[in-house]
C-alpha cells in the first residue's frame, strides 16, 4: 500500500495515469543507495517545467479581485489555492472530501475545494475565508465565532466559517436544528461544536 | 445550572482580585484563526522545496524479502527513493525503526519514502515500488498475546524487559498492586459481582495532518513539525535519527497546532524530513495522507476483568481488577502508560482489600501513543460502570454509594498516596441536577426510551518528576517575552502562560507575548502531554515574573529612597504602595546599557517511585518521601440524559453536564477542554470510534468509515452544562507548587480528565433506558439490539 488513495479509486488517481505517461522513462535516475557518508547529494536535475501538457489558462474572481493562472487538469482547486495562490487559510485535512476543512464558496455556493477541480471552476467567482471580511474588518461570523470561543485547535475553523456564511446567505436567522445540520460536514476533532452552534446564532 | 457559552464566576473563600486570572480571555491568536491568517506547519512554503512521500507496509506481521525501489529511482522528478537499508537501524525509544527493518509487524509500517519535486510525482513513485513478503500468523488480542505460548512473537529477541513476569515473550511491562487480602474480603462480602470490559483500538484523528518542513543548510538542519513534545521528544528524536549534535538541530513549532491529543507525541512526518532534507540538502515538506495520519497512531485495546465483592449495606470489601492491555507493534511511552493506569481505581475510592494486575504486552495492531487521557478512560469505563451496577443492585441511591466508598480528605489510598483537595461528591450532585436528576423523565413515545446516567473520575495533572524551568523578558518599553517550552494545539496553553505573567507582574495582556518554541531560546518546561503545562510551565513562570519583580525592586528601591517590600509595580512602572505618582518606568530600572531585564524561574515537582510488588509509592534514593506517584490529580463528574431506540439500537445524547474540581485559570479554554472533550473524545468514543481490521489489514482509514462525532450528534448549546466545584484547598502534600500562591489558586490540568467518565457514563444511561447493560465500547446500534437479544 502506499499513501496514495488505496481504499478506492480517487479522483486524483484516476487523472493523474496520463500525466505520468508522459514523463516515465524521460530522464536518468536520481536515487540514493548508499547514504552513510553525511554530505549532502547535491541534485542535478533542474525543477519539472509546468509543461503546457492538457493544461489550460484559467480565470478566477477570487475574494473579489481577478486572477489569471494556469492549471493542470488534474490539479484540485485546494492545491491551487493553497500552492499556486498562497492562501493557506483553506486547510486540507482528508483531501476526500470528509472532513469539510477546505470549504469555500463557488458562485456563492458551498464547495469542497479537494473535490472540485481547478479548471472546473473557471469563470468563476471563489470566496475563501481570506476573503470575507471587508476592509480588513473581521466578518460578523469571524467577530462572533472569537466571542462566543468557538474554537479550540482552529484547523477546522475556517472551514466552518464558511460553511456557516452560505447558511446565512441563504437563511438570515437560521434554528439551532439549522445550523447544527449545515455544520455537519464540518468535522471538529476538539469537540467545539456547542459554542459554534451558538456563535453562529448570534452573529 | 450554567450552560455552555454563558459566563460564569467560579468563585471560593478568600479568592484573590485578578485581572486575568479566573476569568474568560480571548486565545492571543483567535484574529489570525478566524481569518486563515494564522500559519500551521503545513502552511508553510520554501523556495525549492521538494516532497516526501512513503510506502507504507500491505502486510502486518512478515518477513520482507525483497524492496525493488528501481523503478521509482528511474522516475523523473524523483530525487531520492530511501529504504531502511539506506539510512541503516535506526531505532526511536528502543525498538522501533524509522522504517520497517528486516520485518514488518503492522499494516502501515513504513518501508521506504520518495523524495521528488512535486508530491504527484512522489506519489507516482511509490506505485511503481515492489515489495515481497513471507507472511507470518500475527496476533492481536490483548489476552493471547500476553500468554506465556502466545500465536505469534513480535520482537525476537526480547528488547525490552518486564519488571515482573518477563518470561512471557510479548510481554511489555507487567504492573501490579496489592493491599489486604483479597480472600477474606470476598468471604465477608453478601454480594459479589464479576464483569469483562473491552475498548477497541481507536485512532487520534487530529485534523491537521502529521506533517513536517526541514531545511538543510551550512551543516545545520532546521526543522518545523506539528508536534506537542518539540522540546523534550521531537528535538532530540530527530537529532539521534539523522544522527547529529542537537545543537546543530533546531527545532520550531508554530504557536498553533491543529490538534494532536496525545498523537504528536513523538516525531512521525518529522523523521522522513529531516532525512530526506539532509540527504538532498534542499528543503523539503513530508505531510502525510489521512491514512498515513490514521496509521501511525492509534490508541490500544484494554480488556478489564472486574471481580468486586460489597456488603449489603454498601461497603465494597474487596475488588479485584486484571487487565490486558495489546500495546501494538512497538513499545514507544506504553511503559508510562501501564505504569499511570494503575492510579485511577484508587483516586476516588477506598477498599480494604484491593489487587490490580496488568499485562501490557505487544500485538500486530499499529504502534499506539497516549490518546487523551493515556489508558485513565479505558479503565474507568469498568469501575465507574461496576459503581453503578453495584449501587443499583443494592438499591441504593448512585451518589450515596459513591460517598459511603469515598476515601476521605488526608487518608492513604491503596498506592500509599495521601487524598488531598478532593470534591468529586460535589461534582457528581451538581452534574446530577444540571440535567434534572430529581425531575420525572419526559416522555418519549414509541421505541424511545430515555435513561439517565451518572458517572465520576480522576486523573494526574503532572506526568512525573521533573524542574521545569522558564524565562521572561521584560523590555524598557514595558512589554514582556515569556519563554517556555509550551505547546499550544489549541488549549489555549500559550496564552495561559501570558495571563499568569500578566497578573504576576501587573501589566495588561496586550503587552505580554508567550513565545512558541524555538529550541535556540525555550527553556524546559515539558511538554503537552500528562495534562501538565498550566501546573509545570505555568509555576515555572510565576517564579520567573517574581524573579524579575525582585530584580526590579532591588533596583528601584535607592532610587525611591525605599525598601523592596514596600514597594509596587503596576502597568510598567514601580511606586512606593500608595504613592503612585512618584513612578519609574522599568525602562529606567535596567541596569547599564541593557534594554532588557530577565527573570527566571524553576520550580521542583517530586513524585515518589514504587514497589513493584506492591505497588505502594516508596521514598527515593534520598529517602524523600511524597505520598505521590503523581504529584496532582484532579476530580470530576459527568451526568447525560439520552434516549435510546429499541427497534434501532440508536442511541441520541439529550443533555450533557461535565463538572470538575478546579480553579480554572482561563474559563475560556477549560469550558471548551470539559465540554469539547466530553464530546468529542468522551462521548463520541464511546458512541462510535474503533479501528477495524481485516486479519491486520485495517479497514476505516479515512473519515468517511472511521466515524466521529459531528454536530448533529451532540445537543444544542441549551443542552450542555459545564461546571467547576472549588476543590477543598490545594494538594500540597509538602511539595512547593507556586501555582497554589497569589492569583493562581492551584488551578489543575483539564485537558485530558474530561474523557475519564464517558465511556460508563455512556453505558450507565443506556442501562437506565433500556434496562440492558453494554459492556463493550463503541456502543453501535447494532450492540444496543444484541444487548435487547434483538440481533
């Protein structure tokens, strides 16, 4: 077994079989065999170029402002956020699509951005939660999630921002049943969900 | 009757003004954690970075044959393609290899890591690596593999040893205790009950990944991971693993971790980094996959043997408790941890003949570390529950029972241990009627049914003997550095350090900042595990600020025409009590041309050793005697109200109460540690969390098969009551613990003791409902319905 998805065929998976036809077999090998010496191995080989293979150009309205990039297509929109643009404040955690830590808002709809590809968004308007407050004032949701403490670790708190936004957007005074169901997706391993629950009814 | 999110005052005679201290304080990083702007390892990003990846092991207890790593090697973009035999035996605490050495001896076992320039090449990579097995039979159960001819032997030869009984060939450690006669205490009894408890494997499931950056340059490494222990485990760990100086190692922890309970307890993503950054002299990031995550921790199986005999009128004469822990496939801290789990039957309660015998012995599960509350849970699960069974087979009142077998404030328990500032009574009635224990149930109609439970614990705050020593750093412009080794992964426990320093030397908040750990400049203060940083760190660091206070009065005091003690400090200067306005700033008190002043602060926590025969704790070398195997513990209660369908086996929580015997420092952070890890880990675990396997081949390695608990399995905050009774004083048994002075009021460790009681809780209530009792977690539908004899 190895790290990569073995319980079952992954989107990634799945993709990443052409791409890795193209480059196997390309180059000589780089591998250590005998590593008691404590110098370092100074690579040869020179970064991979983002060769052109599949790829496309594609545009975002990201936190309101635009971005131009270009993506493979097996690249998810979490690592193109995350790497390509450098908002780290969307977490990966399963990368399945489980956990909810990746939440952002496409069109203002909530999306797992570990299963949703990059190209797959062009045209598109992104939200993060980079992207929620307004003139670098903190959101409602943001001022009462650190009233209310609702958080402890704060992994999965970003994530549950925005999961709870789109809820507001769609219901402003949501019930208790309301929000604890629009927060479900959202895993919390240090257990805060009673405080969220409540931050999230009075922001 | 306080609920979750209402602000409370917790209140004692002669409790002290603060103005911190006691009270609810925002975490120093909530802007940042709200907003995605605050950085976690894997957030960050170095110029030229390459990835690690690794193969992990498809078999759980083999000979490896043959690893072909060719392919992968000949892979563009791949840098280097490592295997034990590249980076030789290296061995973490003992007997563990960085990667599988010669054998493999559980699914998930590391056999070799790629490095590459992007993770998908890496990934790629580790497809096209082969691996051959001999298969071996493995065992599992806690019990056979504890037996003097067990199925399988996962160490041969023998690496650690057993202080008892050490012919069993998998055996870890045996501990035992002994007190009375046992014999004669069954035969005065009028009833005797016998039960067996089981708890499964289970995993931490934090929700950061385990994962590391490493940079290796000019003969230095330096390296960040998402770790709980940087300091005293992950730093020297890694620096013996790629066998180098600590101080050409250093190691750093961003001042937030995304969880780690017990997991990030010792170097995983950490080891692969610093390998492979020293190997290809480039920085490099090793984060693992949620499986790998799941695979590389876990928390053991624990079988309990219960024999209790009690008279009719309620006094337990004698209890006997045998347990089998199966500590998984390498020994790592499981000696601490059947060491610690022999304190929690005798925390609350007093029995005049007592035996505990426990067996803690390798399997072919994944190695385990201590999963909050480190084995204290797994036991409580069977005395809370046999307390409650008792009780009810008595007829009597659940709390009186507890009371009637209490041992009183200054007695000696069966560990030779004196009870100290103790008030699980109180924790238990005010648990009791947060949740209307005296009110008639409400009706629920249908198949539901709903119970009520009860159910008390204990457990240390303080993980052994230890000085921890901290610093801090007050600057002319009157602000202050404080300088531990403390881990924050969302405790909160880094700004509880600057709310002790805070009060201690009078300034406000927004000046004192808790620095996160750098080993070029922390001090030992241990480290997150043992529940132990607000007493350890947060003592250390009281001594410090009033070190500091000391060295500022001694240089005020001529200016001022004063003595020391008669003088004040408030808000960055010093006065004369009563004379405010004759003020110097510190700025003007540091001597030369120093713009800082530094104070520093150790404190001293003992705790005896023990006979292993008896288990009583015995005086050290010194002939220092503490009544302590731990020098502080602290008490709780925790009560639930649930409803439980007969046709279904579903079980739903209706209201929840979680009280302790604490004065807390940040109300904050332990409403949220009592609440959140009565769910969470408490709850939850009991509801629903086990690792399953297929003859070792695990099955629930990612969160859509390895259920925890969401929103939606919890009440509404309407429903969710927290509580603190002030204990009866602080424990000091002759130990100097500065947290009990000033401001700090003996505030206790609450991060691990709110899971002790859930898992009987759970089970008790379950009982009341449905008139069944469960003795085995996680207590599924399907359990319920067997239970009913339903399935």
């Amino acid at each position: 077994m190895s790290e990569s998805k073995t319980n079952k065929v992954s989107r990634r998976g799945f993709v990443k079989g052409a791409v890795a036809g193209l480059v196997v077999g390309a180059a000589a090998t780089y591998g250590v065999t005998t590593l008691t010496e404590t110098k370092p191995i100074t690579p040869t080989m020179q970064p991979l170029e983002k060769a052109p293979v599949n790829g496309k150009t594609v545009a975002y309205t990201l936190n309101g402002s635009p971005v131009t990039l270009f993506v493979q297509p097996n690249w998810t929109l979490l690592d193109v956020i995350r790497k390509e643009i450098g908002l780290t404040g969307t977490k990966k955690s399963c990368d399945y699509g489980e956990c909810g830590a990746c939440s952002v808002l496409v069109n203002g709809k909530l999306m797992l951005a570990c299963m949703m590809l990059a190209i797959e968004a062009d045209g598109k308007e992104i939200t993060t939660i980079e992207g929620l407050g307004k003139d670098g004032g903190l959101h409602p949701l943001q001022e009462s999630f650190i009233r209310n403490k609702a958080f402890q670790c704060g992994f999965c708190t970003p994530g549950m921002i925005i999961a709870a936004k789109a809820l507001k957007d769609e219901i402003p005074n949501p019930s208790e049943d309301e929000i604890r169901r629009a927060i479900s997706g959202n895993l919390c391993r240090c257990g805060e969900y009673a405080r969220a629950v409540k931050a999230i009814q009075e922001a | 009757m306080p609920k979750i999110g209402e602000i409370k005052e917790v209140t004692w005679e002669n409790k002290p003004a603060t103005r911190y201290v006691g009270k609810y304080v925002d975490d120093m990083d909530s802007p940042a954690m709200v907003t995605g702007k605050m950085e976690y390892v894997a957030d960050i990003q170095l110029p030229g970075m390459l990835y690690v990846k690794i193969k992990r092991s498809t078999a759980c207890h083999a000979n490896i044959k043959r690893v072909d790593t060719s392919a992968a090697k000949s892979l563009s973009g791949v840098i280097a393609v490592l295997t034990a035999e590249d980076i030789g035996y290296m061995k973490v605490f003992g007997d563990e290899p960085i990667m599988a050495w010669e054998k493999t001896r559980f699914y998930g076992e590391p056999i070799a890591m790629v490095v590459a320039e992007t993770e998908e090449i890496a990934e790629n990579a580790l497809d096209l690596i082969t691996v051959e097995y001999e298969e071996l039979t493995p065992v599992f159960d806690p019990e056979d593999a504890a037996s003097l001819t067990p199925p399988a032997i996962v160490h041969e030869p023998k690496l650690v040893h057993s202080e008892l009984e050490d012919e069993r060939p998998n055996l870890i450690l045996k501990t035992q205790v002994r007190k009375g006669d046992l014999e004669k205490g069954f035969a005065e009894s009028d009833v005797i009950i016998e039960n067996v408890y089981y708890s499964p494997y289970i995993t931490h499931a934090f929700i950061e990944p385990c994962v590391s950056v490493a940079d290796y340059t000019g003969g230095e490494l330096k390296i960040w991971e998402s770790s709980q222990t940087s300091f005293s485990v992950h730093h020297p760990t890694i620096a013996a693993a790629v066998d180098m100086p600590v101080d050409k190692v250093r190691f750093l922890t961003p001042s937030k971790v995304g969880g780690g309970f017990g997991g990030k307890n010792m170097p995983q993503a950490g080891l692969f980094a610093a390998w492979a950054a020293k190997v290809t002299g480039r920085p490099v990031k090793c984060e693992f996959t949620r499986e790998g995550s799941h695979l590389c921790v876990s928390r053991p199986s624990w079988r309990i043997y219960m024999k209790d005999g009690v008279t009719n009128d309620g006094v337990i004469k004698a209890r006997q408790i045998t347990v089998y822990c199966g500590g998984g496939s390498y020994c790592r801290f499981n000696f601490d941890l059947a060491r610690k789990s022999a304190t929690m039957p005798v925390g609350d309660y007093d029995y005049e003949n007592y035996s505990w015998d426990c067996y803690l012995s390798y399997t072919n599960d994944q190695p385990m570390l201590s999963l909050r509350s480190f084995s204290i849970q797994e036991i409580a699960h069977a005395v809370e529950s046999q307390m409650d069974i008792l009780a009810k087979k008595l007829g009597m009142d659940l709390i009186e029972f507890r009371r009637k077998n209490f041992l009183p404030e200054g007695e000696i328990n069966a560990l030779n241990e004196i009870q100290g500032g103790v008030n699980t009574i109180e924790c238990l009635e005010r648990v009791a009627n947060d949740i209307g224990w005296s009110t008639p149930k409400a009706s629920t109609g249908g198949s539901w049914k709903r119970g009520r439970g009860l159910a008390a614990g204990n457990m240390y705050c303080s993980a052994g003997v230890t000085k921890p020593l901290a610093m801090v750093r007050l600057t002319g412009s009157g602000n202050v550095e404080v300088i531990t080794s403390v881990s924050d992964m969302g405790q909160g426990a880094l700004t509880t350090m600057a709310m002790i320093a805070a009060d201690a030397l009078n300034i406000p908040l927004e000046r004192v900042k808790a620095l996160p750990i750098d080993t070029q400049i922390s001090t030992y203060t241990g480290s997150a595990f043992g529940s132990q940083q607000a007493f350890h760190a947060g003592g250390a660091v009281f001594e410090a600020c009033k070190d500091a206070k000391k060295q500022l009065f001694d240089n005020a005091a001529p200016l001022l025409n004063s003595k020391p003690e008669d003088l004040e400090t408030k808000d960055g200067q010093v006065y004369v009590k009563g004379a405010p306005e004759n003020a110097i700033p510190w700025g003007q008190l540091m001597l030369g041309s120093s713009p800082v002043l530094i104070g520093t602060g150790e404190i001293f926590v003992p705790c005896d050793w023990y006979d292993v025969e008896t288990g009583q704790a015995i005086p050290d070398e010194e002939g220092n005697m503490w009544y302590r195997r731990y020098a502080l513990y602290g008490h709780n209660a925790q009560a639930c109200e649930v409803d439980v369908n007969t046709d279904t086996g579903e079980v739903k929580i209706v209201k929840m109460a979680h009280c302790m015997d604490n004065r807390p420092i940040n109300l904050a952070a332990t409403d949220g540690q009592l609440i959140g890890g009565m769910a969470q880990f408490g709850l939850g675990v009991a509801m629903m969390e086990e690792q399953t396997h297929d003859k070792g081949r695990y099955l629930n390695l990612t969160f859509l098969d390895y259920k925890m608990l969401t929103s939606l399995d919890l009440p509404g905050p309407s429903n969710v009551f927290v509580d603190y009774a002030p204990h009866k004083g602080p424990q000091t048994m002759g130990i100097h613990i500065p947290t009990n002075e000033g401001p700090f009021h003996a505030g206790r460790g609450s991060g691990e003791i709110p899971m002790v009681p859930s898992l009987a809780l759970l089970e008790n209530a379950i009982e009341d409902a449905i008139g069944v009792r469960i003795t085995e977690v996680p207590v599924t539908p399907a359990r319920v319905l067997k239970a009913l004899g339903k399935a």
